[in-house]
C-alpha cells in the first residue's frame, strides 16, 4: 500500500492524476451514453452510434494513459515516439471494439466476461505500448511479478464490468462504470509502479520524438472532445428519458381505457399498469409501480413466454387468493428503449362457463347423476391399467321392475318423478365415493372403484333394493317398485369397456329372468347362455327366411263325450340336418328377437287357415287356441291384426281362442286390458294360460276380459295321489264358474287323470288323446266326424 501511495504522491504530479481521473469518468459516462443509444436505435443509426461509441470508449482509455504519462515524474528528460503513440490509440480502440461486439446482444455472463476480458486485453495493448513509447534519457523495464499481479486484477476487473453491465437487475447496472474506471486505473498503476528507470547520461532523445508540451495540447483536446461527447450524451439521455416518460404516460392513458388488465414493464419490473389491472391485483396503480412481475404471478416464467403468444397464469392477489388469467406478451419501443406490454385476462367467468359447460355435458339433466358419457369415461380410466397396474372396481347395472307400470299410470311427469327419487336413494345407498350414474330410461349403474369383492357388491346391491323398495308417492298414490342388478368385478377374462359392459348386462338380463329384486353375479356360463341364444337368433333368421317353422297341433277334447272341440296350436322348428326342434331350445330366443311380431302374425294366419279347412271337412264349431307372444299384444294395431287374420281366411271370430299368460298382462297391464276388451267386443275367446302357477292376483280375474282358465300340468300331474292338488283343481272350478269362465286341463296323459277330472271340468287335453302332430296327422286322425277320441284313446 505504502508503494503505492508512493506512486501517486512522489513518482505523478497530483492535479494530472486527477485530471486523468476526470477524463477517464467524463469519457466512460460519454461512452456508455452513446452505447445505450446505439442500443435502443435501428439501422444505420444503430451502427453510426455504436462506431462512435467504441471510437469514444477507445479515445478515453488513450486520453486517460497519455495524461496519467504525462503527470509521471522520470527524473530526466522524457519524449514520445509519435508512431507507437498512434498505434496505442489503434490498439484500444480495436481491443474495446471487439470486446462490445462480443457482449452486444448476448445475455450469458460467460459470453459477456469475456467480451470484457478482451476490452481489458485492448486497454492493456494501450497501456504497455503506451509505456514502449515512453522514451526516457536513461534504461527501461518492468518488474514481471507487478507487471503479472496488474493485469490479472485488471483483467478479472474488465470482466465483471461487462457482466454487470449486462445484468437485468436495473438496480445493479450502474456499478459497472466504476468497475470499468478501476480497472483502468488498476492496469494504469500497476503498470507504472512495475516501471523501472536508470539515468544513462550516454543515452540522448532522438530527433523525431514528441516532446510533452508538444503532445500535451493534443491530448488536451481529445480530452475536450470527450466532455463534448459527454454532454452530447447527457442531452440524448435526458431526450431519451423524456420521450419514454411521455411515451409512457400516452400509452398508460390509452391502456387505463382497456378491459383487459395492462402492465408496461422494463424487464420484469413494472413501469405502470391501468385500472383493470389493479382491481385483478387488488392493489392500487401506485402499488403496482416498481413492483416485479414474479411478485404478481404465481410459477410465471416470462422470459421463456414468446412474443403475441398466449399462456395460461395466476395472478396473486393483495388477499392471497389467486386469479386465474390469460397472459399476452407484446415488445414496443418506447422513446428508443425496449418496453415489454402485457396483457392480462380475467378467465373467470370462462372457467366458470366452461365447469358449467362440462357439468351439464357429464350430468344427466333430469336426476343430477353422472350420464352415460362420463359413466363409460370413467370406466374407460378403470379397466385401462395405469403405470402396467391393473384397478380393482365392480360395475353394477341396475334396472328397475315395474317402472313401464308406473309410467303408463301416471305419465312422463310422474315417471320423472320416481326417477328423480330414485337417484336420491341411490347416492343414500352407495358410498359417496363411488360413481353413480344413470345410463337412459330406468336403467343406473354403480361403479365400486376401489374393490372387486363380490361379498361387497352383494351387501351394496342388497342396500340399493332396499332402499328403490321404500313406497313412493306420486301424486297422492303410493307406486312400489323394486330393481335388478346384474354384478361384474374386475381381474376376469372380460378387461375392455364393451366386453365388461356386455358381462354386466347379461348378469342383469338374468336377474330379470329369474324374478324381481335380484342381484346376478357374472360367471362364464352366462357368456355361453348368451352365444347360444346369439346362434339360436341368427338360425331363426334364416329359419324364418327358407320356411324352416311349421304348425303342429294338438287335440282339446270333451272329457265326457270324447268329441273333438278343438286344438292348440303350437310352433315347430324343422331344422334340415337335425329334425324338429323342441320348442323350449328356441322359444325363448324368438320371443325376445325381432321375428316375434312376424312370426306370431304367420301362427295366427295359418292357425285361422287350417281350422277353416278343418270345419270345411266336418269338424264343425271347431275351436283353435293361439299362443301370443307378449310384443304382439304389446302392438298398437294388434287388434286389427287379428281382425285382418279371421277376414282373411274366413274363420268366425268364435272360432279362434288366444291364449295369454300373467307374464304378457304384467308387463303392460292397461294396454292388454284395452285390447282384450276389444277382442271380446269381437267374439274371439281369451284363455289364460298356466293359471294358479305365478304371480297374477285373483283382481285380474275381475279387469280382463277372460273366456277360459287352463289349469296347468303341475296340478293334473299327481291328482290321483294328491290330495291338495284335487282341492286345488276344485277350487278354481268353482272360482271359474262363480265368474261364469269355462276350465280346461292340460297335461292329461292317464285314464286315471282323466276319470278324476272328468266329473270336474269340461274339457281336457294332454298326451293320452294326442301328442303335437303336424295337420296332416291330425287330420288322419281326428277330422272324423263323430269319432271318440277317448274311445280311441
């Protein structure tokens, strides 16, 4: 320290030192002026000024070393060599030229400290080219280790100058001036303390050196050039700063009349923003001046956001809360320096829409359940395995008995209303956790999405009829139903949504098929139920189309006289390769396809046919029993039907008996009842078959129109041996004659059947008179007038 002081005291007059000192300062302020608006010009004007500013940041290095030259002190005469003189000023200039264009533009400190490490590099050339011209009347040379420790510390001083300069930190920017101006002068002193003189009385100036009075002037006005640059600089600056603060305040007035919310920033530092931005902040404008946009944004990052592209944000509110907007970044030039406009969004309101929008797109509109779309979403999710993991879940299908009763009761409102009910029960049933959803209609679904017990999916299935059970009350009436749920868990062969979807509604047709309030687990043997009954259908069909179905009838008898009164007829399948088919391996299958309606209006038409061609050939009165399949009478126009089949072949209306079973009036008990009245109106006779074997209520006996009740096989079956089923054949005789209805028996196959039912009812029919036959048979054998078939028998 004390060398130094020594330095500065001893070896330089002090007033050139601090006239140095002034230079250096003026010249660096010039030149970073000019720098700066080189930076915010364009063009030409961006080169011009950038030439100028190196040539002045080159000029105040030179002027700051020839001056601190001049102030040292050698102790003998001194001079300068003109040429190496001129070339020093080159050097700087050329050094700190390339240095700026290496740093120009590029934010990486690395890029940038090296870019001042070669200003330091052309500011060292000067230095010590400078001192190489420095001719003294006596030996010169440097110590290595000052001249080595100097320009490392001057070097690394260079450096950081320019990364400092660089930084977006407004707040750090003006540090690298006098970073740069110690560095200067660290290379400067460093540099002359290193300097070593030895008077050499032999040794003279020669003729073509620059004495120091003689450079001194030069130097001089360099040096005035320099403040004169200075000044030119402070007045751009101040231009400058004035364009931007009116720019500024034009573009806030404009800005404070948009909708949107609109911050004008320098950097990330907000310069101001309008009102629109203040109420989304919750602060005022004046809160929002100086503040940095990463305070206001919540996980923001502005400086990957691309120019007029749009990006999702939040913005923190004074309450903590955030505000969910639409972030617009857009670059303008204000008063030649760089703006950056952002705009802000309020998506409220359109997140709020878009959640309504997504409500009502995954919500069935009248229960407020999930609908189809978001159930099968939602399964999707489940059945598809995450991370190579497979979910346990259970689907649940769920369909209500009764509810087409309800709905044909009360109407769509009334109906609505159970539904809506329903649903409630539902949720009240299942674990808040679990999905329920309603699939259309009376059909709902349950998805158990954390288990695939089956012991778990029968306890929540038993809860769920229970609860669907409980009385409703529409309109002043109390309406019970109940509900059938078939059962599918996860971990089976089934994975894809269809095939889980299928197994479940197989599971729930079972259910359904086997009584009211049933839970049906799926197993693999309703799989193979089901591809059976899908072959079956697809054989029908080509059945139905190459004439495969025939007739076959069976003889209804007097049990007193044995005469003839008529048949039931009865669908046969005969199949090429295999013969007849029994009906119960397709019956089912037909009634449930879309043959039935075609099919049973062929049964009716022929059936009509042939008995006309029977009475023609002497059964006279004969009577023919049709067996209805439940869609037919379901049909609007089923009367007209049967209508257009007795016109038709010419058959009175007495002449035909439709037969009917309590599944066909359950399922629609008002429209059935309609159409049999009208039936009756007509003269056609109504059996209802299979009585006593169900779950028809004796009301029923009293609202339709009923000609005959068949008595089933299973009451005729052990009547010599069965005491109760003799009292149960007797009462529905007397049940029938109280309500002037006629009784046959059917399955009738022993003498000693038919002698204990002779003295009861009327008319029998079963095996001992006659298996089915096809009408050829039946006509050999029966169409004889006055012929006994007991006799026969």
């Amino acid at each position: 320290m004390q060398q130094v002081l020594s330095c500065l005291q001893v070896d330089h007059d002090a007033v050139l030192l601090l006239l140095a000192a002034a230079v250096c300062g003026i010249g660096v302020y010039g030149a970073f002026s000019i720098a700066r608006h080189a930076g915010h010009s364009t063009g030409d004007a961006r080169r011009n000024w950038a030439l100028v500013a190196v040539g002045a940041a080159g000029c105040t290095a030179w002027a700051t070393h020839m001056i601190a030259l001049l102030a040292y002190r050698p102790g003998m005469l001194s001079a300068f060599e003109p040429a190496l003189t001129a070339f020093s000023l080159l050097l700087a200039t050329a050094g700190i030229g390339a240095g700026i264009m290496l740093t120009l533009g590029r934010h990486e400190r690395l890029r940038r400290f090296w870019g001042g490490l070669v200003i330091g590099i052309g500011v060292a050339l000067l230095h010590y080219v400078g001192q190489a011209a420095y001719l003294v009347t006596g030996e010169i040379w440097w110590e290595p280790t000052l001249v080595a420790v100097s320009l490392a510390a001057g070097l690394a001083l260079f450096g950081f100058s320019t990364v400092v300069a660089g930084e977006r930190m407004k707040s750090v920017r003006p540090a690298a001036a006098p970073l740069l101006i110690l560095a200067i002068a660290v290379l400067h002193i460093g540099g002359m303390m290193a300097l070593r003189l030895e008077y050499d009385p032999a040794i003279r100036l020669p003729t073509y050196a620059v004495p120091p009075d003689v450079l001194a002037p030069i130097v001089a006005a360099v040096s005035i050039g320099l403040g004169l640059l200075a000044l030119l600089g402070l007045r751009m600056t101040l231009h400058a700063k004035a364009m931007l603060r009116k720019e500024r305040l034009r573009l806030g007035e404009l800005a404070n009349l948009a909708l949107e919310g609109l911050a004008i920033c320098e950097g990330d530092v907000v310069v101001t923003a309008n009102e629109s931005l203040a109420r989304l902040c919750e602060r005022s404008r004046a809160d929002l001046t100086g503040c940095s946009l990463g305070d206001l944004l919540l996980e923001a990052n502005l400086s990957d956001l691309p120019e007029h592209q749009e990006a999702d944000a939040n913005i923190v509110a004074a309450s903590g809360r955030l505000v969910p907007v639409r972030l617009l970044r857009s670059d303008v030039n204000l008063g030649g320096r760089p703006q950056i406009v952002f705009a802000f969004r309020d998506q409220r309101e359109r997140l709020r829409s878009e959640e309504r929008i997504r409500i009502l797109a995954f919500t069935d509109h009248l229960t407020g359940l999930a609908n189809r779309t978001r159930f099968h979403d939602r399964l999707a999710e489940l059945a598809g395995p995450s991370d190579g993991v497979a979910a346990s879940f259970t689907l649940m299908m769920i369909d209500l008995d009764g509810f087409k009763a309800v709905n044909d009761a009360f109407g769509h409102g009334g109906g609505d209303e159970v539904l809506r009910i329903v649903a409630e029960r539902l949720r009240s049933a299942v674990d808040e956790r679990h999905m329920v959803a309603r699939l259309g209609g009376d059909e709902f679904a349950v998805l158990i999405d954390d288990s695939a017990d089956p012991l778990q999916a029968d306890h929540v299935g038993r809860a769920i009829i229970a609860a669907i059970e409980e009385p409703i009350a529409v309109e002043n009436q109390t309406v019970h139903i109940s509900a059938s749920i078939g059962v599918m868990t996860s971990g089976s062969a089934f994975t894809g949504t269809v095939e889980m979807l299928t197994a479940a509604d197989l599971a729930l047709y079972d259910a359904k098929a086997n009584g009211r309030a049933r839970i049906r687990l799926f197993t693999p043997e309703l799989r193979r139920i089901a591809m059976e009954r899908s072959g079956t259908a697809m054989e029908l069909q080509e059945a139905w189309d190459e004439r495969h179905f025939e007739l076959y009838y069976q003889p209804q008898v007097d049990l007193r006289t044995g005469a003839i009164t008529g048949a039931e007829a009865l669908i046969r399948w005969n199949y090429p390769y295999f013969g007849v088919r029994a009906p119960a391996s397709f019956l089912s299958v037909l009634e449930g396809s879309h043959l039935a309606v075609p099919v049973g209006d062929w049964i009716l038409r022929e059936a009509c046919r042939q008995a006309v061609a029977w009475r023609r050939q002497g059964l006279a009165d004969f009577r023919l029993g049709v067996n209805l399949f439940a869609v037919q009478l379901r049909s609007p126009d089923f009367v007209e039907r049967v209508e257009s089949a007795l016109l038709s072949s010419g058959l009175p209306s007495d002449g035909l008996e439709l037969e009917i079973t309590e599944n066909i009036v359950l399922q629609n008990e008002r429209i059935v009842s309609e159409h049999l009245r009208r039936l009756r109106a007509m003269g056609v006779g109504i059996a209802f078959d299979d009585f006593g074997t169900g779950y028809a209520s004796l009301t029923m006996l009293k609202q339709l129109d009923i000609t005959r009740l068949k008595i089933d096989r299973s009451f005729v079956r052990d009547i010599e041996t069965n005491r109760m089923d003799r009292a149960i054949v007797d009462a529905v005789v007397r049940m029938a004659e109280g309500a002037d209805l006629s009784v046959i028996a059917e399955g009738i196959e022993t003498a000693g059947q038919m002698r204990h039912l002779r003295e009861r009812v009327a008319e029998g029919q079963g095996y001992l008179f006659g298996k089915p036959m096809p009408a050829g048979d039946f006509a050999a054998r029966f169409v004889r007038v006055g012929a006994s078939v007991i006799e026969a028998a």
